[in-house]
C-alpha cells in the first residue's frame, strides 16, 4: 500500500522512509510542502489521484499551507475523503489536536516520535483503509447486481407485454423452446401479468 509522507525537514522524511522500509513498507512517497501533496492527489481534478495514495502522514508545521488546513482541503474532495491521515506535531496543546481532529485527521503522533508507536499507528491506519476499500468494492459490486435485477425485470416485463399467453391454460404458441422456458417461467409465477390471447385449443373447449 502507498504512503505518503509529508514534512518541510528533508532529514525527518529521510528518517520516516528508513523506519518504513526496514518495517517492509516499500511503497513510500514523499512531499515537502502542502502544494506538493495536492499535486500527487490532482486535487484541481477532483482528487484524480486518490487510487495513489493509501495513507497520508503529515507534519502540522509547513510553510505556506501548515498540516491542519491541508487535511481539511484534502478532505472537502468526496474521491479523497476516505484516505486516512495521520498528524505528525511536537505541540500537544488540546487546541492543536482538536483543530487536527476537526479537520479530518484520524490519529496524530507526537514529535519526536517513537518507532513502535509509529509503526503501530500506520498499521492501525492502513487496516482501516483496507477496511474502508473493501467496503466500497463491496457496495459496488452490490449496486451492479441490482442494477443487473432491474434490467432483467424490465426486460422481463417487455416480454410479458409483447408474448401472447393464453389466460385459461397458460400457454404460449411460438418457438417451442422459447414456449418450454416461458412455461416453466410461468408455472413458477403465476401471478405474473401477461398479454391475453385465448389458444385454439381453448378456444374450442369453450366452444
């Protein structure tokens, strides 16, 4: 899974990409500034970039744009919303959390930061994204199937519209395997509408 790391300190993104990859994290991206970030989340196209990025661990001190407002802009994209991001900060004053907090984070670590504790927030943020991806594919897959049933029940009611069965013994004329599958169909719906037209045979019998 893809992180991406997010510090003004050349030597603190040097230190993260070392702790992550001896913990078997190869895929790590790095970024300086908050416009670096957006760029690799094409945040001006409405996060086109999203499927990049698994995690985001972000320093709140940065020039220009600081950590917190750059959550926030990342999180007002529907595409990005459900990219984890944790806070990286050596102040702990609950003003500060809080802002993070509300801005969208879902953790933070205090700087200077322990290697397990870590290790241990960035396993914790990627199964949840793992969590989150999967429900999603879920969701998708769900919508599809129901999306397939609508299509066949309209389809089905096309045929019933337009395939004349005979309301007395509910039979169709026609191909006879088209005829064969139709019966079955009806004969486990038999409450199913169809067009009307009495058969010759029963025709007769009523004659």
């Amino acid at each position: 899974m893809n992180i991406l790391l997010v510090d003004d300190s050349p030597d603190a993104r040097l230190l993260l990409h070392k702790i992550l990859r001896e913990a078997g994290y190869r895929d790590t991206i790095s970024a300086s500034t908050a416009y670096d970030v957006f760029k690799k989340l094409d945040l001006e196209h409405g996060g086109a970039g999203a499927s990049e990025i698994d995690l985001i661990v972000m320093d709140v001190r940065m020039p220009e744009i600081d950590g917190i407002e750059a959550c926030r802009r990342i999180k007002e994209v529907g595409a990005l919303r459900d990219i984890p991001i944790i806070m990286m900060t050596a102040r702990s004053q609950p003003e500060v959390l809080r802002a993070a907090f509300e801005a969208g984070a879902m953790d933070y670590i205090k700087k200077p930061f322990e290697e397990v504790e870590l290790l241990a927030r960035i396993k914790s943020a990627l199964k949840l994204k793992q969590e989150i991806d999967a429900r999603k594919s879920w969701e998708q897959e769900l919508n599809k199937t129901i999306q397939d049933l609508d299509t066949a029940l309209q389809e089905m009611g096309v045929l019933q519209q337009l395939i004349p069965v005979c309301p007395v013994c509910k039979k169709s004329s026609g191909d006879q395997t088209v005829v064969s599958a139709l019966e079955s169909y009806i004969q486990a719906h038999p409450n199913a509408k169809f067009h009307d037209a009495v058969c010759s045979s029963c025709s007769t019998l009523k004659g």
